[in-house]
C-alpha cells in the first residue's frame, strides 16, 4: 500500500487519526511568541487558546519550509514508496509553494518515485470529512488512481459553512479580501461563510443575531443536504459549545436519525476564523 499523508488542517479528531492509522503533518502556529504543530486536540488545551485571543493575544501561522517538507517525504522518497497526500485547500495558503519547492528536489534526487496530492478545496472538517473517507476507501482495497477519481466527485458534495463573530481574523490572515470583510460585525450582525468549488472563502449571508444564524445553517442544510442514512454531520466549534449544542439540537429536531460528530476548531484554523465560530459540515448535493 502507499504511504499515505494527510494535514492536521483537515481538523479530524486524534481518535480518527489513530483509527486511520496513516502518516499526519502537523501544521503550525505560534501565540504569544511560542510555536506549536497542531496535534488533533491530542494535548492541546482549547480553552486557554482561545481566552489568549479575547485577552489580546494575536497568534500567527505559518507554512511549512522547503526544508521541513524534504524531511517529512525523504524516507518515503529514499525508499521508493509510492506517497498519496490528501490535503487542504492550496487557496488558503502559502505552504504548497514550499512543498512543490520540495517536490523539486526530491525527485531530482529520487526520479521515478510516484507523489499525488489531492486538493480538497476546502478546509477543517470539509477537508477531513474527504480525507476520512478517501483513505477509507483506499484502504479497501482501491488504488490511488482510483481514490483520486472517487475523491473527486466526493468533494464537489462537501458543503463546509460557518459563522463568525467578526472577519477581522479572516481578513487579517489574508483570508478574505477587504471588500469582504467590510461585511464585519456591526448591531449583532453575524457574517456566514461557505468553503466554494474552487476551495475560496465567501459571504453568503448575513444573520442578525446567533439565533439566526444557526437557524439560517441549518436552513442551508435542508436545502442542500443529502445521503444524511450514509454520511454523519459535522458542527465545529471555537470554544462556543453552547451555540454549537443549539444548532445540534436543532439538527436532531429536523432529522433524528442523523449521526452528528462534534469537533473543535484548532488553534491553526481558529486563528484566522477566530473565538466564538461555528461551522456546520454535511453531505450535500453540491458544495
């Protein structure tokens, strides 16, 4: 079988990632001067991360180096392994300008050796959701060629929404252009976010109030929403369980039958959404 890699952007659960069993890359980021890789919420403490942003703290993140990168893949490469990497969205970073910079070296140093990455075009859960299930399906017994093919119709019914309490963040990491972001919060108004086809951010609307907010997600989601019998449902949060129990109870009214898996936000994807966000992931007939 290949070797097999996948981010910790893509923001499953230790648990899962364990369960999986596959080679994960940590991605970093730093607050309060102090760089961190994220760990899947193995030791992370949540909680004081996000109590740091709403004292003051702006924690920053980083792309992965050329360098870091050749030591991530150089054993796979040094042995001729076939690598399949799954990763986050290339439109919300940097860092895969430093893996092709990567990719360069290696395969002068190692020609013939196979690496295929495939672009999710999306990010935290939206990204693990087709991480999850595509090492699934290659672990059944599917090639990657044949994975590749069954992501790429998996991703385009990967709906990722979310709301936030304000697009500074995003808008601050570069996230979301200044027109965008112009949007931000004023009188209790709730910006709502969706992950588009070609792996962006964009408003799509715009809530007055957290209870309209939740009520509009989950309004998108019976709308959009399919294959609830075979696929669970996500809700993602920054440390704001409470409005992510709402929106699950919420959920379970709609469609009781619906497996809800419950995650929060990461240090790395919380810093550019921000404390107080809410995303909700689902099956859908388009993204």
């Amino acid at each position: 079988m290949s070797a097999v890699f996948f981010d910790t952007d893509c923001e499953l659960w230790y648990t899962q990632a364990d369960e999986l069993g596959v080679n994960v890359i940590g991605m970093p980021y730093s607050i309060d001067e102090v760089e961190k890789f994220y760990d899947f919420g193995r030791n992370t403490d949540f909680k004081a991360f996000y109590d740091r942003m709403r004292a003051g703290s702006m924690p920053v993140t980083s792309a992965l180096n050329p360098q870091q990168y050749v030591e991530i893949f150089e054993p796979f490469f040094a042995k001729g392994e076939e690598i399949f990497y799954i990763s986050f969205s290339h439109r919300l970073s940097g860092t895969f300008e430093h893996l092709e910079t990567a990719l360069a070296d290696l395969n002068a140093r190692y020609p013939g050796v196979k690496f295929t990455r495939f672009d999710t075009l999306s990010i935290s859960v939206g990204a693990g959701y087709q991480v999850y299930y595509g090492v699934k399906y290659l672990q059944a017994g599917h090639t990657v060629e044949e994975t590749v093919r069954f992501l790429e119709d998996f991703t385009k019914h990967v709906c990722t929404e979310f709301m936030v309490d304000d697009l500074h963040h995003l808008h601050r990491g570069g996230r979301l252009s200044a027109a965008s972001a112009v949007l931000g919060t004023i009188m209790g108004i709730k910006p709502l976010l969706h992950v588009t086809d070609e792996g962006t951010l964009e408003v799509f609307a715009k809530a007055k109030g957290e209870k309209k907010a939740i009520s509009t997600l989950l309004e998108t989601m019976v709308e959009k929403g399919d294959d609830f019998a075979h696929y669970p449902v996500s809700i993602v949060d920054a440390d704001n369980p409470e409005l992510a129990e709402k929106l699950k109870a919420k959920i379970k009214e709609t469609f009781p039958e619906v497996e809800i898996w419950h995650y929060a936000v990461g240090p790395v994807i919380g810093t550019h959404c921000g404390p107080g966000t809410v995303g909700l992931i689902f099956h859908s007939k388009c993204r």
